[in-house]
C-alpha cells in the first residue's frame, strides 16, 4: 500500500512563472491536506479538500494560490505568479476522512524561486 | 491565538533517554500528536494521544500529557543514533478536522 506520493520532489521556478504541485493520497483516503513549511519553521495549514470540493482554505494566502482534488487524478496546488518568499517545503497529507484522523504525511515538494 | 511551543535543540548519549517538551495554548485540543522528520524526509507520525487520556506507551515512547497545563512530553526510552531527526509536537483544534498547528520542532542530536 503505498504512501502519499507527491511530485515533483523539487521544483524550481523563476519569479513570475507557475507552480504545480501534485499529491496522490493514499489508497482509499478521500480528505487531502496541504501544509507549508519555511525554513526553520514548523508546518502551517493551508486547506483542507475532499474530492471536488474545499472544506477549508483558512490558510491560503488571498491571491495567486489554489487549489483543487478533482474526481479524477490527484491535488494539485497552484502558485501563480511566484515570488522568492514563496520558496519552501509544500506537504501534502491524507486521511481516510474520520473526524480528528490522523494524517500520513507525503515527503513534500522543495520550491525555489529564483 | 494558538500557538505551540518546544524547545529547538536537544542532544543526548546514545542509550540514554531522551525528553522532548511541548507546550500549547488551546483549551479544546481533541488529540496531540508527536511527527518525527528525517532529514529531506516528509514526516512520520509517531504517536497521538487524546486529549482525555494522561499517558501512552508504545514500545520505547512514552508520552505524558498535563492536560492543567496544557504540557506535553515525548520521552524516547535507549535513545539510538537513528533517533536523531527533528520532533514536531502538534494539536488538532476543535471543530477543524486536519488543520494542525504545529511547533517548530526540537532537532534531536544523538551522540554515540
């Protein structure tokens, strides 16, 4: 049964260009969550998806940020437009959807901007 | 606001044991959780505890929970060299499935 895949595991963008970053959950686990990690810091929400739908999105930044968790595929996380204060570690987790589940963690995405 | 906190560094001999420390700030925390990141690693769970519960042990962890003071500890029994990574301690928050706040996480340094 294989983890939480997410891809790719590093990303390297220039200023203004997009980012994509996918995350397949775990097999049979319909709840994805996405964090960001800065350096030195601990992880921080960003949103909560079901299949089709945004539960949360209490944690994304207004603009040039979103998400979706289609019927079909993976999450992706979109950054439009970056900037280097964008550059971090983008977690993406998963869970079979229980309340207060805890959640499996994929190896992250390594964003750069230059 | 909430707000997690730990201390960013501990080192220790191989075969002691190791405490890690936590503090948090919400009341209504449902459970608490221990991830452990290895370098360029995603992280692990190790254990959760629920919030009702004071103590949990699983093979070499023991965590401790002081639910008065809102303090929680990981306590890693024979600490190996492979234990060293970073330790982040989280709280769910009541009524938010999956948002987790985290701290910044205690590097574990093992010496042997």
């Amino acid at each position: 049964n294989a983890g939480v895949m997410q891809n790719p595991r590093h990303l390297v963008r220039r200023r203004g260009q997009e980012a994509r970053l996918r995350c397949s959950p775990m097999k049979g686990h319909s709840h994805v969550y996405w964090y960001r990690q800065l350096p030195e810091e601990g992880l921080k929400f960003m949103v909560y998806l079901q299949k089709e739908n945004i539960i949360d999105e209490s944690g994304m930044p207004k603009e040039r940020f979103s998400a979706e968790f289609p019927k079909e595929g993976p999450s992706i996380l979109r950054i439009q437009q970056v900037v280097r204060g964008d550059s971090a570690a983008y977690f993406c987790a998963s869970s079979p959807g229980t309340v207060y589940e805890k959640l499996f963690f994929g190896s992250g995405t390594q964003l750069s901007v230059l | 606001g909430e707000d997690v906190e730990q201390s960013l560094f501990l080192s220790v001999r191989e075969g002691d044991s190791s405490v890690i420390n936590c503090t948090y700030t919400d009341s209504s925390s449902t459970y608490l959780y221990w991830y452990k990141q290895e370098p360029g690693a995603g992280l692990q769970l190790l254990t959760y505890i629920f919030s009702n519960m004071d103590m949990k042990q699983d093979q070499r962890l023991t965590v401790l929970l002081n639910k008065k003071d809102k303090h929680l500890s990981l306590r890693i029994a024979d600490t190996q060299t492979g234990d060293s990574a970073i330790y982040f301690c989280a709280e769910s928050i009541g009524g938010s499935q999956g948002n987790l706040i985290f701290g910044k996480g205690t590097k574990l340094s093992v010496k042997p």
